[in-house]
C-alpha cells in the first residue's frame, strides 16, 4: 500500500467502524499504535490466541475468530490449510454460535468455497472479512482473493462482507436479502466485480464503499461499469455510499451529479482519490446536495477558491476537506494503491 501523505505511526487507532462510516485509508489499513482494526471486528474483539487466555471458556457468539489460510508468496496447496483451520476451529468452538469470522493472511482464495462446503455448520455466521492484514505485513496489492460469490449464495443470513485486496477477486450478479454492508479495500477494483454490484439485488444493503484505485494495480473500472449502482435499482435501503481512491474521481464526481441514487443517501464519500476543481464544479452544478447529513471529500486536488466554495454551497452539511494535496497538473494519485 502507499500512502501519500505524512503518516505518524504512533497516532491512536481511530475507534469508529468502517462499516458505520467513511473513514482515511490510513485509518483503515495502515498500522498505528494500538490499532482498533486489528482487534476488532463487526464490534466484537477478535479472538486472538492472547485474548482466550483471558476467556478460557470463550462464549462463540462474543469474538470475531480468525482463520488463516497460506500466504500469497507461499505455493497454493488447493485449500487444505483453510478446510484444516476450519476443522480445527469447529473442534474447538460450537460453530452453530459463530456470528463473525476474520480471515488473516495474504492469499484467501481458497476460502469461499471451504466456508460455503461448511454453511450448515455456521447458520448463524453474520460477519466476515476476507484478508485481514496490515500494512507493515505486506502491500494490499498482494492480497490474493478469488470469487467470492459462493460466500453470499451459501450464507443467506450474512449481514456484513468486507474484502481486502483484489488480485484475482470475482463476483456475479446475486440477490441477497439480509446483506447489509459490503465493503472493497483495494487499490484497484476490477470492472467486472463493479458491474456484478450494480446487478446485483441487495435489497437490504445499507452502506457500499469501494475504492476503485488505479488501472496499474487492476482498477480497470470506468464511470459505465457504475451505471447499476448509480441508478440505484438494486439498492433501494442504501444510505452510504462510497465511490472513493479513484484516478477519475472527476469523472465518478460528474455521474453523481446526475445519480438517482443519491436523492435517497445521507452519506457520500468521494474522498482518497484525485478530485480537482473539475469534479468538484460537477458536483455544485448536479443536482441538489443539501439532503445530505455528511460529504465526505478528504485526499483532494481542490484549490482553496473551490474549497470555499464547497463548504458554502453546503452550509448545513458535514464536509471533509482534510488532507489536501499540492496543486499540480501532472502528477495526481490516489491515497491507496500497491
């Protein structure tokens, strides 16, 4: 992952949940000193070996537990750590009680189709996060991940799905009735895996945030692969949503201003990406903003002038304007890439 911008490792982790709200790509993956979102998951601490020597008797539903499958850089061996892991964990805990699971490591590939062989096992499971690593342990760009539709086809009760990382990452069209919150941390998110979003029905889905990132890490997505979700169709409970890190983010700013979706949210992020004065001046001149309860626009390219004007365009409005980069024409970038 690189991060453009002065990074101190030593500040506090930032306590909110990305799954409630937009926050800094820094404050989702990058490392810091105590850091919430290592131990913590879909609000239950996650059940690292140090916790459960305080919780010799560990309630199932009260922690987040981890599995580990082989890391990226070691040679793929077709899914038989993870099926051991989840063995391993069902021996040990009552799997009927699970309610979230976190997936560590940096190749999780294998795992939607060992998690979905096991459905009947975890009827309960609500939460899960697929790669689950820090920044000090490696690039997000070398998360391997692979189709992950098995994951919502196989767990009809799945409330939250967060997923780091994009190498090899897929997903169809599906309908999913309970899915509240899906999440995409990458630097850079496949075409295909946006359109199969916007075709799906996710009558439920409340908050959808992807970072589309950069073409040379795989964002390959284009403003007509967000068609589906722009007109909303598919995603009549959304509320939040976060077009964010893109390298058009002008062009995303621009489709906004003209979105159906957006009479209906309360949260829009635009934030982590190279915004300019351009996508800003689409967004003052679309359609009308002011229903809006928070704008999150951090990690921008605006000039003072428009900044300005931003904030008294929305008087009434929570706008983030944190974290602006230095005004240059030839060199924009977005906040996560490798």
């Amino acid at each position: 992952m690189t991060l453009h911008e002065d990074d101190d490792l030593e500040t506090p982790a930032d306590l909110r949940d990305p799954g409630e709200m937009f926050l800094s790509g820094n404050a989702v993956y990058h490392w810091s000193a105590s850091d919430a979102h290592y131990e913590r998951f879909a609000g239950l601490p996650i059940a690292y070996p140090w916790v459960l020597v305080e919780h010799p008797s560990p309630d199932p539903a009260a922690f987040a537990w981890p599995l580990y499958d082989v890391d990226a850089l070691e040679e793929d061996d077709g899914g038989a750590t993870i099926a051991r892991e989840l063995e391993e964990l069902l021996g040990q805990v009552d799997g009927s009680r699970i309610e979230a699971i976190v997936v560590a490591g940096t190749n999780t590939c294998n795992v939607p189709a060992a998690l979905a062989a096991n459905a009947h096992r975890l009827p309960r499971l609500r939460s899960l996060f697929l790669g689950l690593v820090e920044q000090e342990a490696c690039e997000i760009s070398w998360i391997r991940q692979g189709d992950i539709t098995p994951l919502l086809e196989a767990f009809p009760r799945l409330e939250r799905l967060d997923v780091r990382g994009s190498d090899g990452l897929t997903l169809r069209p599906v309908r999913h009735e309970a899915l509240k919150v899906l999440r995409f941390e990458c630097g850079g998110l496949p075409g295909g895996v946006v359109r199969a979003v916007g075709g799906s029905e996710l009558p439920a889905l409340e908050h959808l945030e992807l970072w589309l990132g950069v073409e040379n890490y795989g964002g390959d997505t284009t403003v007509g692969d967000l068609g589906g979700i722009l007109s909303g169709a598919g995603l009549p409970a959304l509320r939040r949503l976060g077009l964010r890190n893109s390298e058009i983010q002008d062009e995303v700013a621009a489709a906004i201003a003209a979105a159906p979706v957006v009479a209906r949210l309360e949260v829009l992020s635009l934030g982590m990406g190279t915004l300019s004065d351009t996508g800003a001046e689409a967004l003052l001149s679309g359609q009308p903003l002011t229903h809006l309860r928070h704008l999150d626009l951090h990690h921008h390219f605006l000039s003072k002038g428009m900044a300005e004007r931003v904030r008294h365009a929305l008087p009434d409005i929570e706008v983030d304007l944190s974290e602006p980069q230095p005004q240059q024409e030839e060199w924009r970038y977005v906040a996560v890439s490798e």
